[in-house]
C-alpha cells in the first residue's frame, strides 16, 4: 500500500536522449545556454 504522503506525477512526459548529446548539452549550456536548450529540443525525443 501507497503511503499518502508520496508524491509522484500524475501524468508524466517521459524523454529519451538516442544520440546522446544530454552531458555535451550540459556542457554547452555553461557558456551558450539557450544555444543548448535549442538543440535539446530539437533532438531528445518523447519516449
């Protein structure tokens, strides 16, 4: 049984990163952060 103190999404968007630029991303975001946000989006997919 659930304790009803638990937090969990209810409808969670679940992403998959297949050309695996998510810690190259991180990186970028340090100096280009909306440069990395643009590419995020354009390659981590919806599972």
């Amino acid at each position: 049984m659930e304790s009803p103190n638990y937090l969990k999404p209810v409808n969670p968007v679940i992403l998959v990163d297949k050309t695996y630029i998510l810690s190259a991303m991180g990186l970028l975001a340090e100096e280009y952060p909306d440069m990395a946000v643009r590419i995020m989006k354009k390659y981590i997919v919806r599972a």
